[in-house]
C-alpha cells in the first residue's frame, strides 16, 4: 500500500539534463524533488520541485541537504568524455570521495533508497561483448583505459556493499550513452565537429553499441527507486541492471538521421581502429602538455575509441524483469534533429569550408602516417 504522506526525492546531479529529466518524471508520481547541484538547471522548476546548490564533495553541505530525504539518486559524476576524462585528481575526489559522502549522508539521515547511476564502463574496456548480463565481473581496474570509468566501478562496488546496512537499500544502473533533444555532453561535441568540417572519417562500420534515450534513462531510475521499496519486496536491492533502448546500432549510423538532416554528408573514409586508437593516444598527450597554458580540448580521446567503435551491447532483461522497465524509445534521434534545426544550426554555406575541410585530412594523414611510419622496421 503507497504511503499517504508526500515523499521527497533528491537527485544529485540534478541540474543536469537527465537529472531534471527524472525529476519531471518523479513530479508525475507525486513525489516532492530535490534537484541538488553546483550549477541550476536551465530549465524552469516544476510546482513540487526546489534546487539547492551544493557539492557531493562536502560532507557537511550534503547532510544538512539530505535531511528529511526519503530516496536518493545519486546521478552527479565527473570525467565522461572529452578534456575532462584526463583531469584524474577531479575525477577521483567526485566519483569516489563525493560517493562515499552521498551513502554517509544517507546513512547519517537514517535514508532507506539510494539508486547509484552507474556505467557500462565498470564492466567493459574495449573487449567485444554481445548480449552480455549482469553476471559479467568487473573489470579489474589496473584494465581500464581511463580514470572515469575505474572510478565509477569502486564507487559501484561501494554503494552495493552498503545494501542492506542500517536499513539502506541500495542498487546501481549501468547506462549506455545518453542522448537527448538538449543532452549537453555528448551530442553538442558532434554537432559542432561536424558544423567545422571536423567529422570526415570514420571506422568499424560494422561494429554495433547500444544507446539510452533520456526518458528511459528517467524511467528506468523511477522504477529502480521503487524497486527499493518493502511493496516490491525490495526487488532491486544490492542490484546491478543494464539500462539502454535495447536496439544497438553502429555509431555512425545512428547520428546518421541528425548529420543528415541538419545539411551534411557522413564521412566517406573509413581507416582503421587501430590507427584511430593512436591518433586519440596522440591527442590525450598533446592535451597533457598544453593544457596548463591554453584550453585544448581533444577531438578523441582512447575511451571514446572503443565506446564508439568496438561492438559492445547489454541485455535489458533483468531490469525488464525485476523493475518492469520498458523502453519506450527506439533509438529516436528526431527529438534531437528538431531541436537543433529550431536553434539554427542547419548547415551554412561558406567559403572556406572546403578549405577547412582538406586542412583536417591532410592533418588527419599526417598524423597517422607518422604512427604508421614509427613501426616500420628502420625508421626512427
């Protein structure tokens, strides 16, 4: 029987897309929100929803917020992609030390729920993977490519040995790759590449990954929130579940309807993983020494290679199971196309886009055959 009394809900991480997101989703339920992040969303506050700014890696901050708090979702993280997968000392004290504050504020405040967004990542490190399940181990961490995805697997590990304690109950959800009309990580990085002639290669075509629209990310997080509950039996305890739109789809090939439809043409040069592998490793040292004096952001980075290029994809079914999750979008990248076409980023013609255009491949070139050149025998 539901309880009669309003539950709060926080969300860290809540000025984010998906944070909001759920947010809406949890209002639809009934529920009171708290949307708890350094930065307010940009998006208008719903009657029944309220922001607080603070920061996962203050202890204090966190245990006056979490007061009253009935369930938690602790969405906030850092290091996913681009120049921010290389700043270690930021990653590690959000991911671990500003999770091992999130469960001692739940614990401190006697909270029952805490749903932990999770990754892929803690399971996957550039290994092919069809269909895999939750009884995959983890991947030891001196295995991953990068320091995001090592520490978002101690801090999945840290919230399922918490189940149970004090009358905590906990569970982690493993995300694909999110998309959304107004995701603000990943999609704007393509949109952008391909706006300054910068996407013109491409590589594994016949490689497959999965993707996770934001409102099945959403519901996927109600669900597991209510899967912590004494009414489900408390289903969801000390899980771990796959969360993704369940259709996987080559990388290219899915952003295929938003390049297309906003004027441009896919990339017709296929090369190699391996040499796109090197050319990330490349960029992640030319971003090691300049970053102190100018704010290069690396076009790749070795973790996105292998996201985006390595056939990798998870069965949904425990979820659909235990939480009764049911994506109800299809890999559907229209939401996105519209949004982008209503902000005005249709193709434009200019003169020097041909320009730029050829620049980048012979740049492109140059640097792979330098990786080539550097194994043949005799070359120094």
């Amino acid at each position: 029987m539901r309880k009669s009394k309003l539950e709060v809900h926080l969300i860290t991480g809540g000025g984010g897309y998906p944070g909001y997101t759920l947010g809406k989703q949890l209002i639809g339920r009934g529920h009171q929100v708290i949307l708890l992040d350094l930065r307010e969303p940009k998006w208008t506050l719903m009657e029944g929803m309220a922001f607080v700014k603070a920061s996962i890696t203050n202890p204090d901050e966190l245990e006056r917020a979490f007061l009253g708090v009935d369930c938690v979702y602790h969405m906030a993280s850092y290091g996913m992609s681009g120049r921010e997968q290389l700043n270690k000392k930021l990653i590690e004290a959000v991911n671990i030390g500003g999770t091992d504050n999130v469960i001692a504020a739940c614990l401190k405040n006697r909270i029952k729920r805490l749903v932990y967004t999770s990754t892929y990542n803690v399971v996957f490190g550039g290994q092919e993977t069809r269909d895999g399940d939750e009884t995959l181990p983890y991947l030891p961490l001196d295995k991953h490519p990068d320091h995001y995805s090592r520490t978002k697997s101690v801090a999945e590990q840290a919230v399922l040995r918490t189940d149970g304690r004090e009358g905590l109950r906990t569970c982690a959800l493993r995300l694909a790759g999110v998309y959304g009309p107004e995701d603000q990580r990943h999609i704007p990085r393509i949109v952008g590449y391909v706006e300054q002639g910068l996407l013109v290669v491409s590589a594994a075509p016949e490689s497959v990954q999965d993707f996770l629209h934001v409102e099945n990310l959403a519901q996927g997080h109600l669900l597991a929130g209510e899967g912590l509950t004494e009414d489900r039996g408390y289903v969801a305890a000390g899980q771990a579940y796959f969360l993704s739109d369940s259709c996987p789809v080559n990388t290219l090939e899915f952003y295929r309807p938003l390049i297309e439809g906003l004027g441009y043409s896919m990339p017709k040069i296929v090369i190699p993983v391996t040499l796109l592998y090197y050319f990330a490793f490349i960029t992640e040292w030319v971003h090691f020494i300049v970053a102190r004096i100018h704010n290069f952001q690396p076009m790749l980075t070795r973790t996105e290679v292998y996201k985006s290029c390595v056939t990798h994809y998870y069965s949904v079914n425990k979820a659909r199971k235990d939480l009764r999750y049911n994506p109800e979008k299809k890999n559907d990248i229209k939401e996105v196309l519209e949004f982008y076409k209503k902000e005005g980023r249709m193709k434009k013609v200019r003169k020097q886009s041909m320009f730029m255009y050829y620049i980048v491949n012979i740049i492109i070139a140059l640097v792979f055959a330098s990786v080539v050149m550097s194994f043949l025998p005799g070359v120094k």
